[in-house]
C-alpha cells in the first residue's frame, strides 16, 4: 500500500501511525497537495490528503475511510477503536472533537495566511471553537485515569495528539498549554511513544 501526504497533517500522520502499530506495511510518498497538488489530482480526483493506494490500485480517499478500512484488516480484539458500547461510541466522539479541532486549526490558518484580507469575524469563531473543543477534551480526560484515554492506545489518543501538535505548531502561541493541563500531558506522552517519533515532521506552512 502507498500512504500519500505529509506527516505535518494530523490526518496523515494518524492513519500512519495506525499502520504502524497494526504492523502493516506501506510506502510514504509526502507530497504536497500545494506544491505537488497535480500529482495528488492524478490519484485522487478530490487532492486530498492523506490517500492511501491499495494493492490493486484502489483508493481510500480519506482520514475517517481510511481508518475504517485498516481496522477491517485486522481482528476485532486488536482494532484501535473499542468494539464494545459504551466505550466504542465515547471513543468516536473524542475522535470527532480531535477531527474537528484540527478541522478548525487548518480553516484558521488559511483564513489568517492565504487571503489578503482575513474576516476579523471567521478568526474570532475559529479561535472560540478551538477554545471550546481544547475544553471539553482536556475535562475528559482529567477525568480519566491512566496513560490512555479507554485503558489501551486507541484512534482517540492517536487524533488527539495529531491534532494538537498540529495546531500548536500552525498557530505557534494560541494554545495555552497551562489551562489544559490533562490534555498537555497525555499529548506529551503520545510524543514520547517510538512510534510517534518515528512518524513525526515539523509543520511546514503551505507555499
């Protein structure tokens, strides 16, 4: 398999790191859907990333697909998302709350570095959306105990991380790692792990 994009996207870093740790074997090809945007278009008709190229030549053209697609490859007991409720279903929303941060660290970026006049208003509800979902997961995960968020690594602890790495490093300062102090330090562990080492690069703005 080829796993297409940049490791300073969360979204492609998490689904490496999944490969990873699911022990299945790809090939990094870290384009960029800026400056190698046409060879993205060439796989994927969307360029987006990450893309993974199945061994027939497939595609699964997104984080979430992908993801999906790597669990079904592996037993159930070793999936990195709970298969049993209610654990399944809280997982998925850290998840989603991870997505959406990030989601928001990359409209903010774009609004504030690739339009001439950013809109004072879309900065403002970028910034306060970030705020609040940094809340909600850092309450979550106080209340939490151990080095995971549901007692084993899980896609949730992966997005997380992604995430915020992601967004400290596009917007260097907007993240007040003091007033989330659960979340600073579950990331910090995730950093620690030879896996996140292994799949890891600085954030490079887009030119």
């Amino acid at each position: 398999m080829i796993l297409i994009g940049q490791y300073d996207s969360s979204y492609v870093r998490r689904a490496a790191i999944a490969m990873r740790l699911y022990g299945l074997p790809f090939e990094h090809r870290p384009w960029s859907v800026f400056s190698e945007g046409e060879k993205v278009r060439a796989v994927n008709p969307l360029m987006r990333v990450p893309t993974l190229v199945l061994d027939d030549g497939d595609i699964v053209a997104d984080s979430n697909s992908i993801l999906d697609f790597l669990d079904g490859l592996v037993p159930a007991e070793k999936r990195l998302l709970p298969q049993d409720e209610p654990q399944r279903r809280r997982a998925l929303k850290i998840m989603t709350f991870a997505t959406g941060l990030a989601d928001k660290g990359v409209s903010l970026f774009y609004e504030q570095h690739l339009h001439e006049a950013p809109s004072a208003y879309f900065v403002e509800r970028c910034r306060a959306q970030i705020a609040a979902v940094l809340t909600a997961l850092d309450a979550d995960r106080a209340a939490r105990p151990g080095a995971y968020w549901f007692g084993r690594i899980t896609h949730a602890d992966i997005a997380v991380a992604c995430a915020w790495r992601h967004v400290g490093e596009a917007h260097p300062g907007l993240i007040d790692q003091a007033a989330y102090k659960a979340l600073a330090a579950h990331c910090a562990s995730m950093e620690a792990l030879p896996v996140f080492k292994e799949i890891s690069q600085p954030f490079i703005a887009p030119a």
